[in-house]
C-alpha cells in the first residue's frame, strides 16, 4: 500500500546524538558535508577532550566522575555506567524530541555501552528511536568484532528500529586504494546520506511531502532495518540509482519480504514525477505485497542530471532475515580469507560492485539485475 501525505502541522523536533568516538566523528561530518534541514545536533562523551573538538552546538559530557573526562578506555560496561550517572542529565537534552536518530560505533566503549542507555531514555520521553550504527572493519580485530556483536544484540531491544553499517562492506564501494582515513570518511559519509534521507523526509519540503506520523507507522517497534543508497546519472538515471540501492554491497540481504518500506529520491530541477512514479513501481515489486511503503520526492539545486535514491526496508520475519544474513555472512568470510590484508577485496569481488554500479543497464549480465528487473 502507497502511502502519500502533505506536511500538516507543527513540524516534527528531530535530534541526532552522536555517542562517543565514531558517533561524534558522524555528527562532525554530517555538519561538515552540508547539514542536516531541521534537526539538532547533540554529541556526547566521556571523553572532554573529544568534545571539545567536536562540531555539534550541544555537547554534552557523561559520567564526570566515573572517568573524570579521560574516556572509557574502550570498555562498554565503563560507558554504560557513565551513561547511568548521567540519565537526568541525558534526558533533560532529549525531552521535547519526536524522533531521535542514535549515531555510533559499536565495538568502542562510550558508543557501545551507553547508546542502550540513550534509546532507553529516547523511548522514555516519547520518542520514536532510530539507531544508525557501524561494525568494525576487519583489521579493527576480533575483540572489536565480538564487542560491536553483543552491543548490537543489546541496542536492538531498546530501539524502534536499527540500522547497521557494516564498514567492511563498505570497502566495496570505494577504490581499493584508498586510505584507511578515506575509508572511515566513506563510512562516516554513508551514514550521514541515512539519517539526512530519513530526517528531510520529514523536515525539507518536496514535491511529495511526507507527515511524520506516517514515518513513525514505518518505522515504530520495528526492529532491524536495511538501508541501501544509489545514484544515478544520465538517461537510465532512475533504473541505475534504483539497482544500486537495492542491491547494494551496505545491504546484507535483498528488501525482498520487507513489510515497511521507507525511501527518499532526490533530484534537480529537472527530475520528472514519470522518475519518481518508476522508482515507487520498481520498489513496490521488491517489497512484500501487503507492505505499507512511504515516499518522498525532493528537489535538490545541486543535483542537475542526477538522482539519489535512499531506501530503508523494515519490518521483516526475523528467522527469516538471520538465516539469510547467516548465509551471506559465511559466504563473505570465505571470500575474506582470499585477502591477506583483510582490507583489499578480491579482484573478482572489484569487477562485481563495478558491474553493479555500471550506469549502462544494456551491458549488464542478466544475473546482476534484481530478480524483478530481469526479462522474462
């Protein structure tokens, strides 16, 4: 079911927090790229020193006598514990928030430990919740690997929704030569276009507005989400950033099944309601039948001769989705031995996420189309 609605009423108060380390570098890059229209940024740390760098106009310091402003030491329980010193502190800066986007990095210590403790309190003053969160590359170590996993696992029961970043799959859309600095800006980025894709959904006017209560009814109690980005140029612009999205190397499993689907396409002036009528077409054939899917069309100046297109699936059969995740998970670990680094994919690897991202559609071989694009 197609669900369109103008923007009616008050306008929704969003904040994006950015937990520790990796959440405070998010929140400092998304300042940095463009902003985000309408929302708050808040950071928050252990670590004064780290605050004091960073970016956002609220800064907030946890746990001041527990670490005393020297940090966690890369302990989750440490930034849990800071967290819970804090909670009155913490939720006097949330109260007031429709929606609350939670930016870490899990597998450190203030991002892992207390970002439970945020969504706690998020869903506490009313907030609908939503995480963003990183896994560790593989050269981070296993320790690192082993923390983010049992983070994750917790964060999950605190959250409306959750959305993972695995920052080894993101190795796959950039060049291989490129440094490990690039690679953590890439992942920085990649999150920044999730939480401004969902959040000007919202906030920035389009030519299909969205209300926040149909995005709360997407995203409310909905557990783990996938999130897929593409861009397009040229005159298969829509078909080449649709197929990005959606089979693209961020996503663990296809948003095939998925119950809820939310997505955003962004254009130039020159963007046609023909493009944002196909994307919807292509994105409803992907999605479960019955799946209630919101969508937005925005007007970007900056975007001549080309199209965004933000999607994030909810709402899956759980069984279902750790199966296939288990699946892909074994596959990609195979593949991973074959790199004596583990930071340089595969040669083979190379050629399929260029093969993805190839904006000529006529070349493609048919098995690297969705099943639902292929010819009959």
């Amino acid at each position: 079911m197609m669900l369109i609605k103008p923007l009616a009423g008050q306008p929704a108060k969003i904040k994006v927090v950015g937990i520790g380390g990796g959440g405070g570098n998010a929140i400092s890059t998304m300042i940095d790229e463009d902003d985000i229209v309408g929302v708050e940024f808040i950071a928050l740390n252990t670590d004064a020193q780290a605050l004091l760098n960073n970016k956002a106009d609220v800064k907030v310091q946890i746990g001041e006598n527990l670490t005393k402003g020297l940090g966690s030491g890369g302990d989750p329980q440490i930034g849990l514990e800071a967290a819970e010193e804090s909670r009155e502190k913490i939720k006097e800066y949330l109260e007031g928030a429709d929606m609350i986007f939670i930016a870490a990095g899990e597998g450190g210590g203030t991002g892992t430990g207390a970002a439970p403790i945020i969504a706690e309190i998020g869903k506490e003053v009313g907030s609908l919740t939503v995480a963003v969160v990183t896994k560790p590359f593989i050269f981070e170590g296993s320790r690192r690997k082993i923390v983010a996993e049992e983070g994750t696992d917790k964060l999950k029961e605190k959250v409306d929704t959750l959305i993972v970043i695995p920052n080894q799959r993101v190795l796959e859309i950039i060049d291989t030569k490129a440094s490990i600095i690039e690679a953590f800006r890439r992942v920085n980025s990649v999150l920044h276009q999730g939480v401004k894709g969902i959040a000007e959904l919202i906030t920035v006017p389009g030519l299909i507005n969205v209300d926040f209560a149909d995005v709360r009814s997407i995203m409310v109690n909905a557990g783990t989400a996938l999130m897929g980005i593409g861009i397009g140029t040229g005159e298969k612009r829509t078909i080449t950033a649709i197929k990005q999205a959606i089979s693209s190397p961020l996503l663990e499993t296809s948003i095939e099944g998925a119950k809820g689907v939310l997505f955003n396409i962004i254009g130039g002036p020159d963007m046609t309601m023909n493009e944002v009528d196909e994307a919807a077409s292509i994105i409803s054939k992907a999605a479960d039948p019955d799946a209630d899917i919101i969508f937005g069309a925005v007007v970007d100046e900056k975007m001549m001769d080309q199209v965004k297109i933000i999607v994030v699936a909810t709402k899956f059969d759980e069984h279902r989705l750790r199966l296939t995740r288990l699946s892909s998970r074994n596959l990609k670990e195979h593949e991973e031995e074959k790199s004596t680094t583990g930071f340089v994919i595969g040669e083979d690897e190379v050629k399929e996420a260029n093969k993805t991202f190839n904006e000529d559609d006529s070349t493609d071989d048919e098995f690297d189309i969705p099943a639902f694009l292929r010819k009959k």
